[in-house]
C-alpha cells in the first residue's frame, strides 16, 4: 500500500470570520513534489433529528444565503468555544424549534466537505419531545419556520429539492429505518 499522507512544509491563515477560518497550507506530497491546499476551519456543528410521539420528524426553514433559497433542513449549529456537542444540540433543538427531548441519543459524526473543510458534524436524535413554554431565544439574525412531516412527505421534499443539504439527507435515511422498528 502506498503512502498517502501528505507533510506541511507551511500554513498561512489569509481570513479569520466569525463562522470560519480560511487558510493555504503548502504541502509535500507522497512523491515528493509541492502542492498547495486552500482550506476551510470551522470548530464544528451539530445535527438533530427530532421526532415527535406521533412519529413526525421537526424540520426548520430557512434562508440559506450560500444557495439563495430557502431550504428544509433538520435543526443544527455551530458549536461554540468550549461547548460539548450533545450541549449545543440541546440547546439548538430548543432554540430552532422550541421542544426539548426527554430522551436524546448520539448517532454518528461525519464530515461534510473533506475536499477542503475540516468541518465535522455531530448527529444526535431527540425523542420523547416536550414543547418548552420560553424556549431559549436563536440568534437574532436567524429567521426560521417550523414544520412537522412524516417520512414519505419529508422524502417528497428531497425529490422536489425542498431538503437539500446532506446532513438531512443523512439523517432521513437513518429516520427511515428507525421509524420502520
């Protein structure tokens, strides 16, 4: 098997924002040459997929600036300095929908774009929800609609393009099996 990895000879942040870092790395690859990276920090996010006692999953809307659409997506966030990521999921479920989880579970994390961002999300699942009566304010530019949707309406919305990003589509597939038990 042949080496894969590749050595950092130097790395130069060129942007730091409040969401992410931008940086370019030079490396030496496996035969030996010199190759740059461009690459995107971010101290990561978390995921949840919420599904209500009646086997509905919570879904928020969302303006999505990158894309500018709006998209259907489960609930998630950046987690913030010094924050464990079962804790920013508690606290993004309550903030972008208003239910907390009696019961809450780790799934699995993954990487969103390893091609360039170190980005790694943290999927939880949230069951046994309560609606908070003051739930916990989002931040103050986040505008969001929620819905609750079965599994075939929510894979409708894949096939139109309403859901859109991979972390849902991640999610509904391990939905899909979950609600079949």
């Amino acid at each position: 098997m042949k080496n894969l990895n590749e050595k950092t000879i130097s790395s130069e942040t060129i942007y730091s924002g409040k969401m992410i870092d931008v940086r370019i790395d030079e490396v030496e690859l496996p035969d030996g040459k010199r190759s740059k990276r461009e690459l995107v920090t971010h101290p990561g996010a978390v995921a949840v997929l919420a599904i209500t006692n009646d086997s509905k999953i919570v879904l928020v809307e969302q303006f999505r600036k990158s894309l500018e659409r709006t998209l259907i997506e489960i609930p998630a966030g950046k987690i913030e300095p010094g924050e464990a990521p079962e804790k920013t999921a508690i606290r993004e479920l309550e903030e972008e929908t208003g239910y907390f989880a009696k019961e809450f579970s780790y799934i699995q994390s993954f990487a969103t774009s390893p091609g360039f961002a170190d980005e790694v999300i943290h999927l939880y699942l949230a069951q046994s929800l309560v609606k908070v009566e003051n739930p916990a304010a989002g931040d103050e530019d986040e505008f969001i609609n929620v819905l609750e949707c079965s599994i075939n309406e929510a894979e409708e919305m894949m096939k139109d393009g309403r859901i859109f990003d991979a972390k849902t589509a991640f999610a509904l597939l391990y939905s899909k099996e979950l609600l079949k038990k």
